[in-house]
C-alpha cells in the first residue's frame, strides 16, 4: 500500500502467489497492491499473479493505481498469461473505476448483488486477448467499442454504453440484459446469444455483419433451448462476416430425426429428409420432420457406432427484417462432419428461416 508525491524509478512492485510441489496440491492467488501517488514518471512494473510450476493455477490478485488528479482510480487484474481461478468482486458491494483492464488470462467475475461502474472505459489486451470478465450482477460501461477480450459473460446488467455499439476482437455470451438498438460485429468478433428461443426474439435497428465477424447462439444438446431469433430494420452481413450456427443442433441420437446404433454402425440423422442409412441395414436413418414453408427447428444428432459418437446436427436461425436484408456473406446451420476414421453417422443440417421487404447481395 504505497502513497507519495512523486513516484519514479524502474523497478517491480510484486505481490505473487506462492507456487506448489506438488501435482495434486494448489498454487496461491496473486496479492493485492494499491498505490496512490500526485506525480508518475516511472517505469515500474506490478506483478500479482499466480505461479507456474505444479497444480491448480490460482487467480490474479489487483493493482490499483490513482493519481491525485483521477476521479476514482484504475484496476488492473493481470494473470500474467496463466490460466487460474477467478478474481471476484466482493459480493455485495459497489465500486467505480476510471478505467479497467483484464488481461493475461485474469478472470475478473462480478457476482449477482455486486455493481461495477467504469467512467472511462473497459480494456483488454489488444495484440493477444486472453482477459476474461463473467458478470452476473451490474456492469456499468460507457464504451461504444467493447473489444480486445478473450471473452466476456453477461449473465446480468450491462448498462450505460450508448445506442450504438460495435464488438471487436472478442467473443461476447449474452444470456442477460444488454441495450441493443444498432449493432456492429466487427473482425475477429463473435456474438453468441445464449437466451434466445422460437419465440423470443432479439430486437434491432440495425445489425451490420463485417468480414471476421460471426453472429451465433448457444449449442443445444438433448432439447430445442436456443436458437437465434433476430428482427431487424437493416441487416447487413458483409464479405466475409457470418451469421454461423454450424453444430449448435441435437448431439448424437437426440432429436426428432437422430441416427441410431442399433447394428455395428451408427446411421445419419434425419431432418429434411431421411438420414442415411448404414449398409448393414442395422441402422436405419432418422425420420424427416420440421415445417417446408417456416422452419424453425434444429438438426439432429448422428448415431454412435459403439465407440464413438454421431455428429452434433446444426442449429437453427430466423431473421425477420422489415427493411433490407444484404447478404454478401454466409448464413449457415450445417451439422459438424465426422472427420475421423470411425463408423459413426453424420448429424443433419438445421434451419434458416428469412422474412424480409427487400433481399440483396451477391
């Protein structure tokens, strides 16, 4: 806990975790290291990270910096590019920062009743993303650009950023309550809506699609829970931008339409059509099933064949835009191919269902 005037120098300010012999055993949390200070002019280094050497890795502990000409401070939360445990928020409690950066693989979690509240803005590491934020309670930001993170969990309030928002260099899971009105997924990004059914929709303004940029929704396992349901005025997927449920269907023998095992060989899932059968004839393909004029629902699994199991059918997309739909891009929902040498069946191929006023692109 250090306070001065004027703080220089080059050297290490450290507050690591102890690290363990053993393989079974735990290696310690990073500490915690404030300073507050009129004047920086140094060099110095922090350090609050977990150790390397054997057993579960801990999580970064905090550096907290602020000059006397700063509002409410900085916290940083680095792990030092190791993959630990968590670095909480203390529950129930609330705190503003000017800025936060979570990078080197620090997890930095904010439970249900704790509020975390940033003026400035929330940052990453923007060469190699490896922060991570999991929210579970209130995340105040006012960031039009959230970027540069390996990944961040909204299970609970995002709130303050503006009407306009765009996504960069980061893969973002919603599963609680985000603003949307107008929406840029940019390169190397991936959106993933994680609360999104048949039934309810995301709605938008706008929703823009660039080359890197992929749109999703959650995979789905041995029930129909997640699709991705989106209304929209304009929706534009450029080259090279994705709107990707490739694999987020029924895993193996789930679903309507699933292959089976009931010979020496796993057949294919059925959904359009009838899956393929094997050539035993042991195993018969699944049954055809979903609606030819609005489909809406998700591929089947593939069948094991004894050892290994079928493929993950693909999910399940409708877009509803009452203006302009431009696809220059891909809009998919294939099943994964079985890629290995194994006599397990294929899962089949999901939905798009497109409504719009006017459909362009090339």
């Amino acid at each position: 806990y250090l306070t001065c005037d004027t703080l220089t120098g080059a050297g290490t300010v450290a507050a690591n975790g102890g690290r363990a012999q053993e393989a079974n055993a735990g290696a310690g949390a990073g500490g915690r290291i404030a300073m507050y200070y009129d004047t920086d002019t140094s060099t110095i280094s922090t350090e609050t990270r977990t150790t390397t050497f054997y057993g579960n890795k801990g999580g970064s502990g905090t550096v907290f910096t602020k000059a006397d000409a700063a509002t409410n401070g900085d916290l940083l939360i680095d792990n030092e590019e190791i993959i630990g445990a968590q670095t909480p928020h203390a529950a129930g409690t609330s705190q503003t920062y000017d800025n936060v950066t979570v990078r080197g693989y620090g997890k930095y979690t904010i439970p249900s009743d704790g509020t975390v509240t940033i003026a400035n803005n929330l940052a990453g590491n923007n060469t190699t993303p490896t922060g991570i934020i999991e929210n579970d309670g209130t995340l105040s930001i006012p960031n039009s650009t959230i970027s540069d993170l390996l990944g961040l969990t909204n299970n609970g309030t995002i709130s303050g950023v503006p009407t306009t928002l765009t996504f960069s260099n980061i893969h973002f899971y919603e599963n609680g309550t985000l603003p949307l009105t107008n929406m840029t997924i940019d390169a190397d990004a991936t959106f993933e809506f994680q609360d999104l059914d048949t039934t309810t929709a995301q709605t938008l303004t706008s929703l823009t699609i660039k080359d890197g940029g992929v749109l999703t929704h959650e995979g789905n396992t041995t029930t129909q829970d997640t699709t991705l349901n989106i209304t929209a005025t304009n929706l534009d997927i450029q080259t090279g931008g994705e709107i990707n449920a490739n694999g987020k269907g029924y895993t193996s023998e789930n679903g309507p339409g699933a292959g089976s095992d009931e010979g020496n060989y796993g057949s294919g899932a059925g959904h359009g059509g009838i899956g393929g059968a094997t050539q035993d004839v042991g195993s018969a393909g699944g049954s055809a099933y979903g609606s030819v004029t609005a489909p809406i629902t998700l591929g089947s699994g593939g069948g094991p064949d004894g050892v290994y199991v079928g493929t993950t059918g693909g999910g399940a997309i409708k877009l509803d835009v009452s203006g302009t739909l431009n696809i220059d891009g891909d809009i998919s929902t294939n099943a994964v191919d079985v890629n290995n040498s194994t006599d397990s069946g294929g899962g089949s191929g999901g939905s798009v269902y497109l409504t719009c006023d006017t459909l362009t692109g090339a």
